[in-house]
C-alpha cells in the first residue's frame, strides 16, 4: 500500500486522516469491517434504524481508502453507500497490511497469446487479455502462492500434420481481472511498480530482468 504525505508535529509523524461514513445492509457488516481493520479504520458510531440498514462511521488513514471503493461494492453487491471527508491529521498508524500473493510476471517480450493465457489461469489470476504486449518484468497476473513466478506469456501451440479429435475446439480464457488506476496503486509491494501511459495501465517489477532480481520464486 503506497503512504501519503505526511507532516511532523513536536518530533511526531502524522498523517491526513478521513471521516468515513457508510451505509449498508445488515448482512455485509462483517465483511466491510473486517476491510476497514485491515486499512486502520476504527469505527466510531454504528447505528441501526430496525429497517435492515446500518450506518457505520469510521476515523480511517487516507491512504486506507485507495481502492476500497471497487472492493466495497464488490463486497456489498453493490448494495452499499459511503462518503467521506478530511478530517485533520493524526499520529502514523502504522503500515498497511500487504498483498498476500505473488505475481505471474512475463519473462520475455512479444504478444501475449490465447494458448499461453490458456495453461497459466490454474495458477492465479490474469490481469491481461490475447494479444496484449508485454516486456519482461511485466506482471501479468497474481499467483495464488505467496511467490512470483516468471513464465513465457507469448507461448504459440506447437503445429502437427496430424489433427486430434476436438484439438480445433476454440480454448476459452476466463475474462481477465482489469484494474483500474486505484486498484493498481493498491495492488503493488514495495519491488513493484504503476505504469501509466494514455492509453493503458500496467504494472511492472522495479527491476525487470529475471537474473537481477532476488530469486525467491517458484520454478517456471
């Protein structure tokens, strides 16, 4: 989770601080309190109208609520509502809580391909779709292990003259997890990093080639 700008006061670090007000349905109040303690939120009113919605208030680091909006529809199905506003500074509430899980990062450049894409999605999550370029360093998924691992993105299925029965079947890819501005800032650790360009958003690592960087990674 990247920090914001912070200020000293009589030796102290502080940082900005919001006022967190959210609304949701009685079921969801386990998950979105569950995310706002992982963010440093503490919850300062909670008030419940007998008509199935409950108000929750909460004082929460400013940087606690990059990318917790997309993560609080998703949780509340998008049933839930919430605003915030600065409410001064207050003493560093410590770090964040980080990703858990690795990164699917592509070894070498070219075009990713359907085939490739195919036999890596039991590994994790995809972030890209067919056909999008890549370089090496490129994250181009979160492993579901707590390791990256660095794979070939843009490998092509081998042609034979002899044809299998079903070997035309078209492979179907599930649809890709796109992240947004926010999302992406969210996703990083500290080796990694946000490229912006007008026409996309990609993630990277700091250090882009495989023999540079530390090698605590799962074999290809």
């Amino acid at each position: 989770m990247p920090e914001t700008i912070t200020k000293q006061v009589n030796g102290k670090t502080h940082e900005p601080m919001e006022h967190l007000v959210i609304d949701v349905p009685e079921e969801f109040i386990g998950v979105v309190t569950q995310q706002l303690g992982m963010r440093k939120g503490r919850m300062q009113k909670m008030q419940n109208n007998g008509h199935g919605r409950v108000r929750l208030e909460f004082n929460i680091p400013s940087r606690g609520l990059i990318g917790f909006r997309s993560q609080f529809l998703t949780d509340t199905r998008g049933t839930g509502l919430l605003n915030h506003i600065f409410a001064g500074y207050e003493e560093w509430q410590g770090p964040m809580s980080k990703r858990s899980t690795g990164a699917i990062v592509s070894d070498r450049a070219g075009k990713s391909t359907t085939y490739a894409l195919f036999h890596l999605q039991p590994r994790g999550t995809l972030l890209i779709k067919e056909n999008t370029p890549v370089y090496e360093g490129m994250i181009v998924g979160e492993n579901s292990r707590d390791t990256d691992i660095d794979v070939n993105v843009i490998k092509e299925k081998k042609l034979t003259n002899m044809r299998a029965s079903g070997a035309d079947d078209a492979l179907q890819l599930i649809p890709p997890k796109i992240l947004n501005l926010e999302q992406a800032i969210e996703f990083i650790k500290e080796d990694e990093l946000v490229e912006v360009t007008p026409e996309s958003i990609r993630l990277r690592k700091r250090i882009l080639e495989y023999n540079k960087r530390p090698k605590n990674k799962e074999g290809k």
